[in-house]
C-alpha cells in the first residue's frame, strides 16, 4: 500500500529541521506577495535556505502562488516561476491560470498543484487542470470522504487533502468588512482589530469565534474549529490519495512540530500495521486534543457531516 505524502506548512526556516525530524514529506511555503494564507512569510533568501535544508534531508519544498492576480503583478509571475527554477523549488501551487500560463513560458519543467480550495469537487476539473499542465489536485474542504475517494478513483492526476487544521470560510480582495460591522454596530463585533494576527468575528447566536485577518491579499475568515480527521485516515489510505496537508496557519511552531509527529505515527501505522493502528487511534485523537486551545475544537469538518461553517 502507497504511503501518503505528509504535507505541512512551517511558519519560518527555523521550522524545517525540525519538522523533518517529525516525519515532514514535504513543506508549503511562500510569501504574502504571490501566496495566500501562509503559515509564516518566506522572502526569497527563506525560500532559498528553506529548500536547500529540506533537500538536504531528502524533503520536498512548494512554493504558494495561489493568489488572485490583477494586473500589476501579471509581469511578476514570470520572474518569480524562474527564480524558484533557480532554486530548485519542487513545485507551484497555484489557483489563477495566469500562473500556468507564465509557468509554460518561464518554468516549463516546474511541477504545478492547482488548488482553488474551492472548486476542486470532482474529478473533471480535477483532469481538466491536469492536461492543461498541473500534476496535483488540491480538493475542497467542503466535500465528504465518499466524494474523495470516488475522485482519487477516476483522477489523472495526484490528490492532495487537507487533513488537519483550519478552513478558510470567506475572502475578500478589500479589507472591508471589519469596517462594516464596526461601524454598523451589528452582533458580529470584531475583537483585537489592530492586532493582524489576532482577531476574532464573535457570533453569539451560535457561541461562535472567527479568527479574522487582513494582509495584502484583503480580508480572510477562517473555521471556528480545527479539522481532525488522525483517527480516520483508513479510507484515505486505502483509497490512494497522494498528500494529507496539516496547515499550521496561525499555529505555533510547536504546535505544528507537536500535530506532526501525531500524524507521521498515525500514517505509518495506518499503511504499516492497520491493526495497531486501529487499537491506537483513539488515543492519537486524544493526544491531538490535548494540544488545543480551548476555543479551538476539533472536529471533522466536512468529511462525514454537513457542519454549519
């Protein structure tokens, strides 16, 4: 049986040995510029370094360039792809076509990810993308594990997916909508607006708390929960799917270094030892519990139930 691919993303170059060392396959990284909701910012000499310890420990690098592109950064495109050509980057994530379209002129040997952590919901767009160029498909969040795996099934190309951490809910290209209920007074009041890291949109009608933030990409808000899914990873497994992504996004580093070493055990011992595995499962979802904070449940997101976010 393949063994997936453990997918997580450091919050600065510091993160890449060490998360290594806790059984990382592979790393996204990027910067505001071209990338959207990072776990930390990589300017170009942090996406050099990045690659060349990851490479030195048999690790794979990606590079976000999954940003919505105007105008003004389309001629930016081309010179970013042949940089991380230069630096040997493993791969692109992208969701604007623009960014294949300067890849087959700049970077034609770059292996590109396409994800739009939105629209990849069956395996038809998933085989579109993939003889345009791409070679990975990112899936939605909001799709179940029945979908998955029928997908992985008629896919042409690799399957990545998110199995731990937050969802994006809501983006906008404009830092508008703090503004809004700010000053319409509404219920959704924003806490700690001037702090970019940490701010919150509170939903008292559903105990709710959104974390929110700003950057040059406009406004995101993200899941009230963490998705979990450690002691589920049998049909995931089974079904051949190439990549299982733990995003770190306003995690600690040691939180990250923490979630990885729960599920480089959990995903050897699901391909290795699916007995074990099943005895032991429980108690990695305990131990995954344990790390969050407690406004941050876990749950299973869209996998097996319609959640309301």
């Amino acid at each position: 049986m393949k063994k997936p691919e453990l997918l997580v993303t450091p919050t600065s170059v510091n993160n890449i040995i060490p998360l290594a060392e806790a059984g990382a396959d592979a790393y996204l990284i990027g910067e505001q510029k071209f990338g959207l909701r990072l776990a930390g910012e990589f300017n170009r000499e942090d996406v050099k370094r990045a690659i060349e310890l990851a490479h030195s420990k048999g690790k794979k690098v990606y590079v976000a360039m999954n940003a919505l592109f105007h105008n003004e950064k389309v001629d930016l495109l081309g010179e970013y792809l042949t940089f991380l050509t230069d630096v040997k980057a493993d791969g692109v994530t992208f969701g604007d076509p623009a960014v294949l379209m300067a890849a087959k002129e700049n970077a034609p040997e770059m292996k590109l990810h396409w994800s739009t952590e939105t629209t990849g919901t069956n395996w038809y767009t998933c085989n579109y993308w993939g003889r345009k160029g791409a070679k990975r498909a990112v899936l939605a969040r909001e799709i179940n594990m029945d979908a998955i795996v029928e997908i992985k099934e008629n896919a042409e190309v690799e399957i990545e997916v998110q199995v731990h951490g937050m969802m994006n809910m809501f983006q906008s290209k404009r830092p508008l909508l703090g503004h809004y209920f700010e000053y319409q007074g509404k219920a959704l009041a924003v806490e700690n607006r001037r702090q970019e890291s940490n701010m919150f949109l509170h939903d008292k009608e559903r105990e709710n708390k959104y974390p929110i933030f700003e950057d040059e990409n406009g406004t995101h808000i993200m899941s009230p929960n963490d998705i979990c899914i450690i002691d589920e990873l049998t049909e995931l497994v089974e079904s051949g799917v190439d990549s299982l992504k733990v995003d770190g996004i306003l995690k600690s580093p040691d939180y990250i270094l923490e979630v990885t070493r729960l599920y480089r055990k959990a995903i050897d011992l699901a391909v290795e030892k699916p007995e074990q595995y099943d005895e032991e499962k429980d108690s990695l979802l305990k131990a995954a519990e344990a790390l969050q904070p407690l406004n941050r449940p876990l749950d299973t997101g869209f996998f097996f139930k319609e959640t309301v976010y």
